[in-house]
C-alpha cells in the first residue's frame, strides 16, 4: 500500500529524515511517535504525496511517485484520507456542504446521498451539528467532522497527524475509538502523536506497530512504551 524503501528529506541543506525504510500493508494499523520537530509530519506528508523524497523511494499504491501524472495523484489521492492536526475548514458553509466538499472537487457531487451523510455524522457524534457553522464547533467536533471529512471517499488508507493533541482525555479516546473501528472495517490506519499514554490504551484494543523516529531515522518502538 504504501513503501518507503532508504527514502530521505533534505531541506535546506540538513537531512529532516534519512534511509527511511517502511512498509504499510492493507489494514494494518501504525502509531507513529517521536520528538517535536522530529520530523512526523514530513513523513506523512511523503505517505501521501504533499513532498517528494529527495533520495530513495517511495511507492504509493505499488506507483513510484517520481513516476506519477497529475491524473494518477488525483487518483491516489482519493484511496488516502488525511486528518490535519489543525483542522481547516471553509468558515462560510455549513459543516454537512464541508464534508462533502472532497466528493465536489473530484466531481463526484452526483454520488452524494444525504441519508449517507446523515449516517456519517451521526457515527461521529454529530447529528445535531450538521448545519452548524465551523466556527460554532468545540475542538472536540471539529476534530470529528475532520475524520469525517476525511473518510467521505471511502479511501484505503487514513492518516492522522496528532489528531487528538487539542483535545482532552476523553475525546482523545472517542477520536481513537473510531479509528479503531475503521481499522476493523479493514482500513489503514497512520496515526503521528506524542501520546504515549494513548498508544499505550489502544494497544489493549487493536494490534498496532509503534514506529518512533530518532535523529532523522525510523525505528521500531520497544514494548516499554
């Protein structure tokens, strides 16, 4: 599904990651921790193409992304859902027209069943919040109408990026909950936090790889966490 094989990024002269060997397969189920600044982000942003690997390789969907056309990135794209940390939504419409906004730009606004999206709001606790407006929402449900924003597609594979570091404990666990239950629908699961703690509660739940990175390298994490 996704293959990093000695992949690495250089910006600005220093290596931010180097000879980063991984490999995600269907339905597996991955933390990913490390340091502030480490460099999480950036490796999620090569598990879906935001950046480029200055050395080695990366392989999305058994493509080479070096070898990619703008139409075979539209397509992977849509197999990959992402959750941001900071979450961005258009402030002017309505929480439903946000989550279904990734279905307009890929112009599959015709596939869009409210009955659908009723459901998928409802599955992450936001059956009243439908009309509201982004700005009416606790970081708590922005955070859930991002997931459910972000699974709209149906995609493959969902990465998060510290996706429960602005919200409380018991939020944390909610958001992890239905990633969880995404994962035993058969879903890849990428998740980036700190949290150890959490890392430590979901692996009570499902089987998970911990990956930590370290001076610029992946490792795998020790059962001490």
């Amino acid at each position: 599904m996704i293959e990093l094989k000695n992949a690495g990024f250089n910006y600005g002269g220093r290596d931010i990651l180097s000879d980063m060997t991984l490999r995600l397969s269907p339905g597996s189920f991955h933390f990913l921790t490390g340091p502030s600044g480490s460099g999480k982000t950036t490796l999620l942003n090569l598990c879906y193409q935001a950046l480029m690997p200055t050395t080695g390789m990366v392989r999305i969907f058994e493509q080479d992304v070096r070898a990619m056309t703008r139409d075979d990135v539209a397509r992977v794209r849509r197999r990959i859902g992402v959750v941001h940390q900071n979450c961005q939504f258009l402030d002017h419409i309505s929480v439903r027209d946000n989550l279904t906004l990734p279905l307009a730009v890929s112009g599959r606004e015709t596939e869009v069943d409210q009955g659908n999206v009723d459901d998928l709001l409802g599955w992450v606790g936001l059956s009243e919040r439908g009309d509201a407006l982004p700005a009416e929402l606790s970081g708590g449900e922005r955070q859930r109408a991002a997931l459910a924003r972000a699974i709209i597609m149906s995609p493959d594979l969902i990465i998060a990026d510290e996706p429960t570091g602005n919200v409380d404990w018991e939020m944390a666990q909610r958001l992890i909950a239905l990633l969880v239950e995404l994962n035993r629908m058969g879903k890849t699961i990428l998740i980036a936090t700190h949290d150890l703690n959490l890392i430590r509660n979901t692996k009570s739940e499902v089987s998970a790889r911990v990956l930590r990175i370290n001076n610029a390298k992946l490792q795998l994490a020790g059962a001490d966490l």
